[in-house]
C-alpha cells in the first residue's frame, strides 16, 4: 500500500497512481480514503448508453464501466475495486481518479463540478464544459501564462465553502494541443491504451492549498473572443448540467438532500456567477489567443 495525497485528501492504494502527489511517512498510518481491491457482490444495471453501470443506496455508491471494472464506493471512506481480468492500469486509474473519486467527494459532502481550474490573482478561475469542450486546454493555455493549475476535469469545492481544493499536477490533453504548447506525444504517457490523449504532469505550475472560487467560465466557440452575462434564469441549469454527478444519471441525485444540494448550487449561482467565454475554434493554431483571452479574463473579473 502507497500513500498518495490529492483533493485535500491521503488517499492509500494497492497499485501506483502516478497522477498523485506521494505523501511521505508510514502507509499503515490512518487515511481519508483507502482504495482495495475485492469482490462487489452487486454489480449496478448499465445505464441507456450500455456501457456504464450504476446504483445508490444509503452511504454506497457503485460504478461500472464495461471490460474494465466495478467500483463500490462506501462512506466517502473506502473504494472497493473489482477489475475485470482484461482492464489494464491505466483504465483503472482513470475510473479511480475520475468516477470513483468523485463519488468519494461527494459523499463527503463537496460540490463537485466537470471543470478544470487554475489559479488567477490568488483564486480559482473555473472552465465549465461536456468531454471536449476545451476545459484542459484551457487550464494549459493559462499555466503556459503564468496562472497555476488547480484542478482538471474534476474540480471539487470544500464542504459549507466555495474554496476549490487543489486535485493533482496533470492535465489530460490531445496530442495537437500538447504540440501547440511545445511537448511531443512521444514524451508524454497516454491516458488510456485506445484514445490518444496525453497526460502531462508537472512539478510547478500546480496550486497545493485550497483556493477561494472567483468565477465560472462556460466554453463556447464563436468567430472572435468574448465574454458573455448569462441570463440568471439558465445559470443554475447550466450549473446543474455540468455538476459532475450528473454522468451518474438521475439515481444519484434523487438519493441527496434535494433541498441542500439545490441551496447550495443556488447559493455558487449568486455569489460567483457564470459567464459564457467564447473563443475561435481555431484556438491551437493562433496561441496569441491566449493573450487575447488573459485580457478578457482580467478585465472580466475587474468589472
């Protein structure tokens, strides 16, 4: 067993997860999170897209996504993994660090948000998007101009608090935008057997306390760079939309304190805001962009 440490969290594993920083002393001490591996003696029904599998009940969760695992996440304490015998690391680490992760947070009572982070003006600065919207690019783009990377895909705020706690140093790219920021494909490690996405991680650049969220960005794309006021009527359905247990379709949610949980993304609609932040399509192909959206970022927050 390695101690690892992210989300504010010592998280104790059974297989190396290089995504996480170590966390130095003795790995039979207590833990937050300990991840095993074991038999689940419920496997959840598969969802409509036929691929991922899910139920809730009590303080348990359970995930499934075909030919790699089961995930029984109890009590926000404990991650039961069960691999299937063809799964390979690397999709294990990602549904552990993605889905099972996530619903860890989320029992312990974090608000957990499909974006990435970085740190602009000592706060966090949050890119709201569905799988390929551009969220890590953006972080990249940002960490390349001097703002540190606070989270990626997973962006989870503290209980009773709109600070974001720093996840892990790595950010999951394509290998064009990795190009366009000056790495090769060939030095960095892939995501996953059979999807050519990129994993970079750093040892700079990256936020190690929890940071006080200033604003929410929703990516669009559009002819030129802008920022637009989202009517406050949609603001909570995009909110909604992009809260990240909503890949786990509506059982999770009917099992929370509706109320609670509504008050509380409610409460990030009013006090941080969401802005629509348009930019061209043809944003790795001009990185002078990013200067173009520095400025619009900045003069945003200042107004």
């Amino acid at each position: 067993m390695s101690v690892y440490y992210g989300f504010g969290l010592t998280i104790k594993a059974p297989l190396d997860l290089p995504e996480l920083r170590s966390e130095p002393g003795e790995s039979a001490g207590p833990c937050d999170v300990e991840i095993t591996f074991g038999t689940v003696e419920e496997h959840p029904p598969y969802l409509e897209d036929g691929d991922r599998g899910f139920w809730v009940r009590g303080e348990q969760a359970c995930y499934a996504l075909r030919n790699v695992g089961v995930f029984l996440v109890s009590a926000g304490r404990h991650i039961c993994v069960e691999a299937h015998e063809n799964a390979t690391e690397e999709t294990l680490r990602l549904c552990i660090l993605g889905p099972a992760l996530g619903l860890a947070l989320q029992q312990r009572g974090f608000l957990t948000l499909h974006a990435s982070a970085v740190s602009i003006q000592g706060a966090a600065v949050a890119f709201l998007g569905g799988h390929g919207w551009g969220k890590s690019t953006m972080a990249a783009l940002l960490q390349a101009r001097g703002y540190p990377v606070i989270s990626d895909d997973l962006t989870a705020l503290e209980p009773d608090s709109n600070r974001v706690v720093p996840s892990f140093p790595q950010l999951k790219l394509w290998p064009d935008a990795a190009g366009a920021l000056g790495h090769t494909s060939q030095e960095l490690p892939l995501v996953h057997p059979d999807v050519d996405k990129r994993a970079l991680r750093f040892s700079e650049g990256f936020v190690r306390d929890p940071s006080p969220l200033r604003r929410l960005y929703l990516l669009a794309v559009g002819e030129t760079t802008a920022i637009e006021t989202i009517p406050p009527a949609q603001v909570f359905e995009e909110l909604m939309r992009h809260w990240y247990g909503s890949r786990f379709g509506p059982a999770l949610l009917k099992s929370l304190d509706l109320r609670g949980h509504f008050l509380r993304v409610s409460n990030l609609a009013s006090t941080v805001g969401l802005r629509r932040l348009q930019r061209p399509a043809t944003l790795l192909d001009d990185l002078d962009l990013g200067e173009t959206i520095e400025k619009a970022i900045l003069e945003d927050l200042e107004s």
